[in-house]
C-alpha cells in the first residue's frame, strides 16, 4: 500500500483492509473484487492484484507461511528488490537493507552526496554496508526508514532533534539539496470522454485493457482523432444530435502519465449496437467497482462541479 502512497493517506485503508483480512489464509481465499473494493481510492490497483495473488502462492505452495529467502520473495507477483530486502530485514531480522527514497535522502545528506553521478545509488549501498550494525538487522532497517520519513524530511530537516547532526555533512555545510537524479518523465495524453446519460443511467464502456479491464469506465476515446468521424458513430451507438463539447476539461494522474480529458456530451442515445455499452444506474454507481478517471469524474458530477444531465 505504501508504493508511491503517504503513510497518512494509507492508515485508513490499511486499518481497513486487515479487520477484513487479518492473515494471508483469508486474503488468499478472497475474491479480487472485494480486495478491489477496499483498495479504491487508493489508486495503483496492480498492487492489490499482486498481493492476493502472492497471498495464494503463500497459501497452496508454503502452507500459508512467507518464505524467508530473498530470491523465492521475489518470485512473487509485485516483489522486486526493494520489497524483498524490506521484508528479510523487517520480519525476518536478517542481514539486508531496503533502500527506499527516504533511505536514499537520509544517507545521502549524511555524508554530502549529491545525486547527479551515475554512481550515485552505489556510493548509497557502500555507505550503508560500512554504518550498518552487526545485528538487529530489523530495528537497523526500520530506523533508517523513520529517520528518513521523520527527521531528514524533504523539506525543512529537522536537525535540531537529529541524533546524528554531529556527523552530518549536510548539517556542517549547510546544504541540504541533493539533486533528483532519476525524475520519472511526465507523459500528457489526451483524450474525449464520452458522456451520456439517460433515466437516471450513465453509459460505461468494457475495456479490453490489462489495466483496466477489471473495472467500470466510462468510454473514453483518444484525442487524435476526429471525433466526428468515428467509426463508433456508426456501429457502436446511434444517437440525437450532435455531440457538445463542454469547455471544462478535467486531468488525471495514473503513474507518469497525465490524462487531460475532454468531456464530450451526447444527446439521447437511440440504440446502442456495441455489447462492449452498457449502462449503470446512477444509485448503483457507488457499488459499482470504478476505474480511478470515472470516479473521479463521477465525484465532478456529485458535486456539480459538472452537470448531471
Ligand atoms: S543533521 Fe539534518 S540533514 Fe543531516 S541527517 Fe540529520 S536531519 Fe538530515
């Protein structure tokens, strides 16, 4: 839950999540809607994906007990280096340390790096291997962690309180910027939604797209093309009128890529040809498992932010 997500927005969901699944036996027997429904609003649904079907391995081939051997943890769905480093040393005390983002700041303020060299992660690991402690390898891992998310925070380190001021290069120099080396590329990508609505129902698309296929959307076209001309005019849905595009558009971040959205609203619909339409009644869409840009779209109508028509 904590990939790419703060620890504040994470504790309800995660207090959440294990009142309904409070060991591996469970989860692994539950159905991945349900895991679905708890994870929303959380965003980044792979990462649910991949812990029920981890929680299934566990469950048929370990007997419901997590392997303490960092290359069979990242045989598992969604464990990669990271998080099987984080959980040797945190559940199993063993000799590894996670380098996190936190990690990384911490250490690298520590002794004066800056994060423009291409050695810049290795000089990290270097550093660690020669401060790590020679046991309480849990305690060790968790405390560079905390110092990182609580002390050595990106803005405003709190020095004053850090117990190893002393010996910090930063805190001597007085420079606390360390460059980001790797920023992720924002990708923009444009699309239309379609928007229709009839008694009281919004018309949903199912989408053939690995990321999306497990939930409702709303259709949404991509921008390049010229809407009017669109073979979905033909075959898909037939239609009154012409399509109105509404002025206000709406953006969405998933991952490194930003959807600027255009909403484009449709007349009644006549028929709808496609069985890929279908509709959802407006008092179910709350039981109804949204993909993020629909429920965010659907808040904008709840709050009238834009018009239910
Ligand atoms: S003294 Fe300041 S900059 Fe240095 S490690 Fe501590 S909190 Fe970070």
């Amino acid at each position: 839950m904590l990939q790419q997500t703060q620890v504040k927005t994470v504790i309800p969901f995660f207090n959440k999540f294990l009142k309904v699944f409070p060991d591996l036996k469970k989860l692994s027997k539950a159905k991945l809607e349900k895991v679905y429904k708890l994870w929303q609003g959380l965003g980044y649904y792979s990462r649910a994906k991949n812990l029920l079907n981890t929680a299934k391995i566990v469950e048929s081939k370990y007997k419901g007990i997590l392997p303490a051997d960092f290359e069979t943890l990242k045989s598992f769905p969604g464990i990669g280096d990271y998080t099987a480093s984080a959980i040797m040393a945190i559940a199993f005390d063993k000799d590894f340390i996670g380098i996190d983002g936190n990690v990384e700041r911490f250490v690298a303020r520590l002794f004066g790096f800056k994060n423009n060299k291409n050695n810049f992660k290795n000089s990290i690991f270097i550093k660690l291997k020669e401060i790590k402690s020679e046991n309480n390898f849990s305690q060790f891992a968790q405390a560079l962690m905390e110092m990182g998310a609580l002390i050595c925070t990106p803005q405003n380190p709190r020095c004053v309180i850090c117990p190893v001021k002393k010996n910090c290069i930063s805190f001597k120099k007085k420079d606390f910027n360390y460059k980001i080396y790797n920023k992720k590329r924002v990708n923009i990508k444009k699309y239309y939604l379609l928007y229709a609505s009839e008694k009281n129902k919004i018309l949903f698309f199912n989408k053939k797209n690995k990321l999306l296929q497990d939930f409702a959307n709303l259709p949404l076209l991509d921008y390049k093309k010229n809407l009017f001309d669109m073979n979905f005019k033909k075959n898909s849905f037939q239609f009154e009128g012409e399509p109105k595009i509404i002025e206000k558009n709406f953006t969405h971040n998933i991952s490194n890529i930003k959807m600027i959205i255009k909403i484009v609203l449709f007349k009644r619909i006549k028929k709808i040809n496609d069985n890929k339409f279908y509709w959802i009644n407006y008092n179910k869409i709350d039981n109804s498992l949204l993909s993020s840009f629909s429920k965010k779209f659907i808040e904008l109508i709840k709050t009238k932010k834009i018009k239910y028509v």
